[in-house]
C-alpha cells in the first residue's frame, strides 16, 4: 500500500476540484440520512387520518427537496472526483512514459516491450479504477453510512451498538481478503505483462514465424501463458466473489437479531412502529454502501498491486543529464527539436506547445550505484559542448556489462585513437568486434567502464548531455521510422523547419524522386516502422534525417547496408557533400564504403589491431587486406 499512497502528489493540482466533490458527498450524506429520518414521521403522522394538511404538505416538501439535493450532490460528487482521478491519471501516465524516455538504454534493452506496454497501459488502467472509481465510493459510501448509523443512534442508541457489535468482524473479513486478493491481483498483472509480450513479440516477427512454419509452436507458447493469466485472474475473481456472499450471511444474522429486539422495544412500549421501520430502514440502507465499500478494497489491493509495478520504474535510476526537477515546476511536453534531452529535462517547451495541467514530475525516489556500463551519479552543473576543433579521441576506452546471469562481458579492451576535427575515420572489423558499441559511447548511450572519450580535450561525462546529443547526426544500420508523414521523419526533431528544407536534404540523401511517387508525396503516411517502404527507401529518409539536422558530428552506422549497388552509388554521394568539413565516423561491413576515409581502424574482439588509410593497410599482410581480398573475391566470384 506504499506505493499506491505515493500517488497522493498527484492530488496536489486538483485539491480544490476534490474539496468541492468531497462537500457533495456530504450533502449526500446528509440527504440520505435525511430522508431515512423522514420516514417515522411520515408513518406516525402523514399515514394517519389525524394529519393535518399543512403537516402533510411540509413533510411531502421535506422529501421533494432531499431527493432534488441527493440527485444534485450525487451528480456532482461522481463528475467531480471521476475527473480528478481521470487528470490524475494523464498525469500518471505522462510521467511514466516521460521517465521511460529517460531511462538509459541498458535498462531497455533487459526488458521487453510488451512488459513495460503493460506497465502504462494494464497497470495505470488498475490504478485509473482506483482513483476513478474507488475513491468516489470510499469517499461517499463512507459518509453516506456515518450519516445511517447517526440517524440510528438518534432512534435507539443501545439497537445501535448491537448493530455495531459485528463491525469488527465485518473489519476482520474486509482486512484478511484485502491481503489475499492483493498477492492475487499482482499475480494477474504480471501475466498480463507476460501475454503483452508475447503478442508483441509474435505479431513483430510474423514473417519469421511463417517462414520457419511455427505458428502451432507460437500458438501453444501463447495458450500456455494465457492459461496462466487465466488462473491468476479466476484465483482474484473468486477471492473477490467470496467476500458479498460472507457479507451478506453475517448481515442477515444480525438483520434478524435486531428483528427480535426491536419487537421487544415496541411492545414495551419504547419504539413506535414508525420509528422502528426508520431504524430498519437505516440499518438496511447501510449494507449497499457497505458492500460496495468491500468491493472497493479489492479494487484497491489490485490498484496497490499495479501501482508497485509502476514505481519499479518510477524509482528506477535515470540516465545521467535528467536531472529531477524542482517542485515548482510542472511538467511540459517532451521536446521534439534538438538536444530534446536536455529540454525534457530542464523543461523547456518546443515551439508551439504549451504547459499542461498537471503534477510535478519527480524523478526517481531512490538512488544506488549501477552496474558496470551504465550511467551513474553525476554533478548536475555540465560544462557547455566545446566547439570540436580538436576532434575526438578514445584513450584507453575499456567497456563491459553484465548479462542476464550476472556474468562480466567484456567488449573493449583499451581501445585507443582519434577522429580528427573534419576527418573521417572507419571502423572495421568482423562482427562482435566493438564498433557499434565505440559508437554507442559518443553519444552517451553507454558510458565506458574504463578510460575516456574526450571532445577538444573534455570528458563527454562532463559535457551537458542535451547539447552533446545535440550536435551528433545519426545513422543506423536499423532505420527507426515512425507512423508519420514523410515530411515529419524527415524533420524530426526539427518541427519548424521549413518545406523547402525538408525537400532538399531528400533530394542529396536521393529521396525525392520516389517520395513525389507516393500516394501523398511529402504528406503520406508511412504506417508502422515505415514497412510501406523498401529498406533502401527507409535508409534514405533516415540519411535525409541526418542531412537536416545539420550536425557537425555524424556517425553513420552500416548506413548504406541496406541499399542494392545503384543506390549505393547514389548515396555515396550525397553522404560524401555531408562528410564534408563533419568530424565523422563510419561503421561499415562494405569496404568500399571506407576506401576514401581519412583513417581506418581495424578492431578484433574488442582490441584495436590495425590503423592506416586504405592503400597503406592493403599495401602490408593483415586483417584488413583478408577482409578485403575475401570481400572482392566473393564479388567476382560467379553466380
């Protein structure tokens, strides 16, 4: 129940909207309470052919306006505390995904999709119930029983506290469910999770599963999961559906108990019948309210058992450069333009957006060391991005993780050497020899586990990671395309740019011709990942991304992998124009990508084995004249 307390900052935005539907649920109250008083006068007096027409009219107005004020304050206490917990809710979810975004890459890379899918969608849903839901019957059911069981003290006080003698058990049973149906409820969310990913993970390599034939084996893998979301669910359902019935029976027995006494009473002479009825009455409209309030705390325990996934990532440690903000401050919409790390961080909104309603978001509510690899604690002054005259430089980079076993891997070795300002270097190498992960450490998505990689002379972990990320233009091997308009991919991060801009990075990445011959041109929608395209068509949008942001660091990761030998022409040349004067580096398996690079360096397992330029490496036996002998001789060999 810790963490599902936790969310009480979320109230903080929208305490007078809660005062105001809090003052409607006790004109609920009082309204039920009134009404339930009504009745002994209307069966002492207004039923009797003694009454006098004005009484009759007055207690018939009494009831006219009580039910008016129940249905106005009803109305109100619903809508009121059912938009709190909506708002609250966005608001859950905004900072969820927000802290995702900013979480570091290895964080992403040890979980699956679906599962953290399931975290804000399955999960902030239980919590929405909670807040929604929950709150407005805890809150009026509540007050609505406080303002019976006064009403009963009013008629008979010592019929009262027999009535109240079986609240302790009441209390017990709620209590001891409440427990159960929590591990119950966590049980269920997690299988959840687990069938989210599954189906995320299936859906995304049909092709795959089609062409090995393995839809029956996928299929039984996903019943066997959804059998299992089945009995944690059906274990909740029935924990849930136990506890009216023993509500019920426990109200019953003492329902006919206070049958008996209040015989006895009206024959004694103490009660009159229509003040008996009214306490009935009262006792008896206090068992809905009940009811619903033991309903309600499975609902809370669910809400309990989601919340704790939620803040599993909520505390989780941030990448370094996000600092937690001020509680001042409330949070914007992320930033789309460049160095949008740094504006989500420091709140600075893009252009065209504006503040939303809405909690302050914290950042993570615990801090600890980290694993090798990852990002750690950092000051939060940062040094502002130098102006790259000098280049970059690797000294003596080492770099490890640990795998799901907990076993050390190491990757780099000491890896050593320097991309001139301007120049362009290479890596080479066979694969799992280190060069995505030397390019993963420019931009900060790894730190290094030893050494440093330094720009001008400066260690990067010093550098302000808004302007580092900034100022790098990237290329990968697997081209990220979003669900979007051409023109939008193109100018991501760049929003405002304008349309003549956009058609000219696609004319030198050679995309415009086959853009103008989709559907919409500029304004088609590309669909999911971008699939309405061929890989050689995705990869030059992605190079046209590049060419708009401008960037004077590009690394460029396998970036023409994907293109047949014409288009590959055609982009050499574009990305030779964007090269030009750009502190560059080049990841490629095509040695004629690297031929006219300023330096080439050649890595093995993790450890730098050769440097020159082209000519001086083919020039002398090595790694790199194996690999280009064997890469041109398997082109001319015949097909």
């Amino acid at each position: 129940m810790t963490n599902l307390y936790r969310l009480r900052r979320y109230l903080h935005p929208y305490v007078p909207r809660m005062a105001a539907a809090v003052a409607a649920m006790f004109g609920v109250a009082i309204a039920t309470a009134g009404i339930v008083r009504l009745l002994q006068p209307i069966l002492d007096n207004a039923l009797q052919p003694t009454v006098t027409q004005d009484e009759l009219l007055r207690i018939a107005g009494g009831v006219v306006t009580l039910y008016l004020v129940l249905g106005i304050a009803r109305f109100l206490s619903s809508y009121l505390m059912g938009t709190v917990g909506l708002a609250m809710v966005r608001d859950l979810r905004v900072d969820l995904f927000r802290h995702l975004e900013m979480l570091p890459l290895d964080y992403h890379a040890r979980r699956s999709i679906g599962g953290l899918m399931s975290r804000v969608t399955s999960d902030v849903l239980a919590v929405q119930e909670a807040l929604s839901r929950v709150l407005v019957d805890v809150l009026r059911d509540g007050m609505t029983v406080v303002g019976l069981v006064a009403v009963m003290f009013w008629f008979d006080w010592r019929l009262t506290l027999a009535v109240l003698a079986l609240a302790p058990v009441l209390i017990t049973l709620i209590t001891r469910m409440g427990q159960l149906l929590r591990g119950a409820a966590r049980d269920s969310q997690e299988g959840l999770g687990e069938v989210s990913t599954l189906l995320q993970e299936i859906l995304g390599g049909m092709r795959i599963v089609k062409a090995f034939g393995m839809e029956e084996f996928e299929a039984a893998k996903f019943r066997a999961a959804a059998e299992r979301l089945y009995r944690h669910s059906a274990r909740a359902l029935r924990l849930a559906s136990l506890s009216s019935p023993l509500m019920e029976m426990i109200a019953a027995l003492g329902g006919a108990a206070v049958l008996l006494y209040g015989a006895f009473r009206i024959q004694d002479g103490v009660l009159t019948t229509g003040g008996f009825f009214a306490f009935l009455v009262a006792a008896f409209a206090s068992y809905s309210p009940l009811r619903r309030l033991g309903a309600a705390n499975a609902r809370v325990q669910a809400a309990a058992a989601a919340a704790d996934r939620i803040f599993e990532i909520l505390d989780a440690d941030l990448e370094p450069g996000y600092a937690p903000r001020s509680p001042a401050r409330r949070p914007r919409p992320a930033a789309v333009a460049a160095g949008a790390p740094r504006a989500a961080a420091e709140g600075v909104v893009g252009e065209g957006s504006v503040e939303e309603e809405g909690p302050v978001w914290e950042g993570p509510a615990g801090e600890g060391p980290v694993g090798e690899g990852l990002v750690g604690e950092e000051p939060v002054d940062k040094l502002p991005m130098p102006a790259l005259v000098g280049g970059i430089a690797f000294r003596d980079v080492h770099f490890a993780y640990r795998d799901e076993d907990g076993q050390r891997r190491d990757v780099l070795h000491g890896v050593s050497f320097e991309i001139p300002a301007g120049r362009a270097v290479a890596l080479v190498g066979r694969s799992g020899a280190g060069k995505s992960t030397i390019a993963n450490l420019i931009p900060r998505f790894y730190d290094p586990t030893g050494g440093v990689v330094l720009i001008d002379g400066c260690d990067i972990r010093d550098v302000d990671l808004g302007e580092l990320r900034g100022r790098i233009g990237l290329v990968t091997q697997e081209t990220i395309l979003f669900n979007d308009t051409v023109r939008n991919n193109i100018a991501y991060g760049r929003p405002s740019v304008c349309m003549e801009d956009v058609e000219r990075a696609a004319r030198a990445a050679r995309a415009h011709s086959f853009i103008e011959e989709l559907p919409q041109g500029y304004d088609t929608v590309l669909g999911e990942r971008g699939l309405m395209l061929s890989g050689g068509q995705r990869q030059r949008i992605a190079i046209a991304r590049a060419l708009l942001k401008n960037a004077p660091i590009l690394i460029l990761d396998e970036a023409t992998s994907s293109l047949d030998e014409r288009s590959e022409r055609e982009v050499q040349e574009a990305l030779g124009n964007l090269m030009e004067g750009r502190t560059t580096l080049i990841i490629a398996h095509r040695l004629t990508t690297v031929r006219r690079t300023d330096l080439i360096v050649v890595l093995d397992c993790g450890d730098v084995v050769e440097t020159g330029t082209h000519h001086e490496l083919v020039a002398r036996p090595g790694p790199y004249k194996d690999l280009y002998s064997l890469q041109f001789a398997d082109t001319a060999a015949p097909g």
